[in-house]
C-alpha cells in the first residue's frame, strides 16, 4: 500500500507568490518549474501524477515540496554551493596590476591610443 503524502499548507500571500512565479515568462526556468510543482502538490495532486506531468523523478518532486513546506518561496532557489577554490590570492593580484602598471622596459614598444591621431 502507498505511503500517504504529506500535506502542504500556505497562506494566500504564499500562493500568489508561487502563482506569479509560475506564470512569469523572465524568471529562470527551473524556478517556475519548483512552482509549478508545489502548485501541483497544494492542489491535492499525488506526487507521482505530478511527476508524470512534470517529467521529472518522484523525489524531485518531493524535495521541492519539502523545502518549500520549510522556507517558503525562498526554499526554491538554489542552495549557496563552495564553488571553485582560489587559486591566486590578492596579493599575486595586486603585484601583477603593480606590474602592469610600470613603464615598459627600454628597447620595448609603448602603444598609446590617440583617436584623433594616425600612428
């Protein structure tokens, strides 16, 4: 026998939110897609139906409903990832802008651009 799935509640002002952000045509595409999911899940749809409607996986479905039983519409964007570590630090930055910044050594050419000018 299937599990039961948990209900979601929210307020009108909740709702309206995800409603607005399910129809919004400038919003990224996978935040209308979360929407459109909760939306689906708040109307008393299973989660299998929704995720047949929404072609995505049953967990996907369920996660979305989750975070946004949690956060609200906050819980539908993406979580802060690390990202790649730094390579140089500020101080290799400020020397190669230092260095850029030096005349060029004697014997190089010195490129200056003058708009009104031919060179």
């Amino acid at each position: 026998m299937p599990r039961k799935a948990r209900v979601v509640e929210c307020s009108e002002q909740e709702r309206a939110k995800l409603t607005a952000l399910a129809n919004s045509r400038t919003e990224e595409a996978r935040l209308v897609e979360r929407a459109k999911m909760v939306l689906d899940c708040l109307s008393g749809m299973e989660i299998q139906a929704v995720a047949r409607r929404r072609h995505v996986r049953p967990n996907t479905v369920i996660t979305w409903r989750d975070r946004f039983a949690q956060k609200g519409t906050a819980g539908l964007h993406d979580a802060p990832r690390s990202g790649k570590p730094i390579k140089y630090g500020t101080d290799f930055r400020n020397a190669v802008l230092q260095t850029l910044e030096l005349p060029p050594p004697a014997g190089q050419a010195c490129w200056t651009v003058r708009p009104w000018r031919r060179i």
